[in-house]
C-alpha cells in the first residue's frame, strides 16, 4: 500500500460515522505496519491534501464537536494470573452509538448517530474539478472537530471484506453493523458482551448473527480469558475479529 492507500483504509475502517481530522492522526500513528511517510507536523498537510482529494472521500460537518477519539488498544499482562488485563473506556462515553441506517437512497449501509443531522461540505474543501480549495490549517481553524472524513460505500465494504467473498454477499443490517464495529477495533476486536450491549441484544439473537458472519468467513472467533480493571475475578468471554485482523490472544494459562 501507499500513502494514499494507508490513509484511505484508515479512513474506511472508521465506517459511516466517519472520523475526524485528530482521529485520523491518531489511527496513522497507531497502524501496523507504520506508514513509510511518518504522521508529524510536515507531512500532515501533504496527507490532508491527498486524502482531501480523493473521490473517494466526502466530508461532513457534525452539528457538535465529536468528543476525542480514544483507541482501547491496551492489554496488560497480569503476572500472578497470567490473563489479560483489558482497558475499556467508559461505556457511557461511547463517540459511536449504534444508530443502523436503513433503507438509505444513497445505497449507504452501517450505523451512524448523525446521519441525518451532519452537513455535507465536500464543496468547501474542493471544487468541481477536485482541486483542494481548503487547506489542513484552514480546516482545522474553521470546523476542527466538527468536520469529518466518510469513505465510500465501496470503499468502506472493501476494508470489511476480503477477496475470497462473493461481490453479491447478502448481510442484514445487523450483520454489516456488527462487521463495522469488528473493522474499528482492529487487531484488539470486541469480546461478544461489549458487542451485545452496544447493539442491546442477547446471545442468542448474536449467536445467530456471529454463525452467518463466521460462515461466510468474515470473521474469525476464539475462547479469551480476561480480568477487567477494578474486577478480580476471572472473566471468560468469546473474542470477534474481522478476519483480515486475525490475531490469536492467549492467557499464560491457555498457552499451557
């Protein structure tokens, strides 16, 4: 992949809600392998001016400042117990809450609380031509975060999926939903209780919704042990991961 290539994924990744202007920094500097062209004060400009550009990108502006981005991408090995120590932020300040659009003229699919509240601006970052008319600076200065990033649909189902679906794959609402929030938690996934409280169903609704996903291998699943901060007590739990993310996580008790 290329510059471009890293940034649009990135960008894709975040799903329908899209992602702001720090946010994409901050998944720049988090993404594995680490971009060739670094993510610092010089090169942000040129990174803005070429995701800016892109086709494949239109911006929106958010009716109030989204909240910082926090990437929970922390695991801490107790040594006592030899399980992992999950860090969560709190579940009341999730900056994605589950909101599935349906049925959109736009042939747009995932959730996205704003959907129908955020402004399209495209127009005001570039003209007709796709020449940048809005640098970073002006940007920053004029929406900060207000303004986000959203990939196309194409593009957002393409980071999702992986070259051995079918183009025609049929996937409810749910399905795609659930396949979002797998892509924006990357290599750390959501363990199946995170997953079932951010869409407000039961296992056995999720159960369903996991076997169709697993089938189509889309995802990938594994038994993970955990202690959460604060608990002492051992929990068990099933951990999702888009399959492209693939990352076994093991206690020191399961690789026994």
């Amino acid at each position: 992949m290329d510059v471009l290539d890293d940034c649009l994924d990135e960008v894709a990744l975040e799903g329908l809600d899209g992602i702001t202007i720090n946010g994409l920094w901050l998944r720049l500097e988090k993404r594995q392998p680490r971009i060739r062209l670094g993510v610092d004060d010089l090169t942000k400009p040129f990174i803005w001016e070429c995701v800016a550009t892109s086709p494949q990108v239109e911006f929106y502006e958010l009716p109030e400042p989204r909240p910082p981005l926090v990437v929970n991408d922390k695991v801490i090995k107790d040594e006592e117990t030899g399980y992992d120590i999950r860090t969560y932020q709190n579940p009341g300040s999730d900056i994605y809450p589950i909101s599935i659009v349906k049925a959109s003229k736009l042939g747009e699919r995932g959730s996205c609380a704003t959907y129908k509240k955020r402004k399209k601006i495209t127009g005001d970052i570039r003209n007709e031509d796709g020449e940048l008319t809005c640098t970073l600076a002006d940007a920053v200065e004029r929406w900060d975060n207000k303004l986000v990033l959203v990939a196309s649909q194409s593009l957002r189902q393409e980071a999702l999926f992986h070259d051995g679906v079918l183009p025609d794959i049929e996937l409810t609402d749910n399905q795609y939903c659930i396949l979002e929030r797998l892509g924006r938690a990357r290599r750390m996934g959501e363990i199946q209780q995170d997953i079932m409280a951010a869409f407000g169903v039961n296992s056995k609704f999720l159960f369903h919704v996991r076997k169709s996903l697993l089938q189509h291998k889309l995802i990938t699943k594994q038994n993970f042990c955990f202690v959460a901060p604060g608990v002492s007590r051992m929990q068990a739990s099933v951990l999702l991961l888009l399959k492209r993310f693939h990352t076994t996580h093991k206690s020191r008790n399961q690789a026994l």
